[in-house]
C-alpha cells in the first residue's frame, strides 16, 4: 500500500514539472491603437472595402500587339492604383463563368470604385466588365502591397 501511495506521491510531485516544461502557450498580441487608425480599423480591426469581380466584356481584342498594350496598361494602372493606396488587391481569377479577376478597393463607396475602375484599359475596351459588391474584411488587408513588396522578387 505505501508503493502506492508513494508511486502517487511521485507522480503528483512529477506533474507540475512535466507541465512547466510544456512551452507556454503564445501571449495575443497587443492592440496597436496608431496601427489601427492608419488602415482605418473599425473596433473589431475591420473596414469597409468595395470588391470588383471583372468578367469577360463584348469586345475581345483579336490584333495581338494592341491585346498586349492594352494589358500593359492594365497592370501599369494597377500599379498606379496600389501605389495610391486605393487598390489594395488584385489578382487573376479561374475564369469560369467568366470571372477573369478582382479588385479590392479602399473606400466604402461603390461610386468612388466605379471611377477608379474606369480609368483602366481593359474596361475602356470592352474587353472586361466589373461587378461591384461592399464588403466587410479585416483593416490588416491594407497592408498587402507593402509586404509584397518585401517578398516579391521580379
């Protein structure tokens, strides 16, 4: 019986030093007010966004030198854009059903969206079309140009 009671008193005395050997668990970050402010977080670190879907347009451009001007022109907007910290991301879609990419923009405002949008070449072409929805997604979205920036290597 005392075996017992002293293997117990072992494995009591062993628990608290297995668990402090136990990496703690990682403390959550602290709230960064200034951070907040300057991507325009809401309480719960959202903002409100305007999500672009552009979808095949009526004019395809067959003369291949022009098709690739005009898609030039469309990433050099794209890149004005970022730079302008108004398109905050961007990128190509699978093309079903005629999705071909998105634009996330920074403003609430369909409207402002809509004139942003209009300045790129491939919507005055015709060879696109957008779709504009609100949306709700988290402020740390708008840091996605600078860190690409920092691990984009072409």
């Amino acid at each position: 019986m005392w075996k017992n009671a002293l293997a117990g008193a072992c494995l009591a005395l062993a628990l608290p030093l297995h668990a402090s050997a136990q990496t703690p668990p990682a403390p959550a970050p602290a709230y960064d007010a200034a951070l907040a402010a300057s991507l325009g977080a809401d309480e719960h670190g959202m903002r409100q966004y305007v999500l672009v879907i552009l979808k095949t347009g009526p004019n395809k451009m067959a003369d291949a030198e022009s098709r690739k001007k005009m898609f030039a022109g469309h990433f050099a907007n794209m890149e004005r854009l970022a730079a302008e910290k108004k398109l905050v991301l961007a990128g190509p879609l699978d093309g079903k059903e005629g999705r071909r990419g998105i634009f996330v923009f920074a403003t609430p405002e369909i409207e402002e969206a809509q004139k942003l949008v209009a300045t790129d070449p491939v919507i005055v072409q015709g060879e696109m079309v957008a779709e504009y929805h609100k949306f709700y997604g988290s402020a740390a979205v708008m840091m996605i140009n600078e860190v690409h920036g920092k691990i984009q290597k072409k």
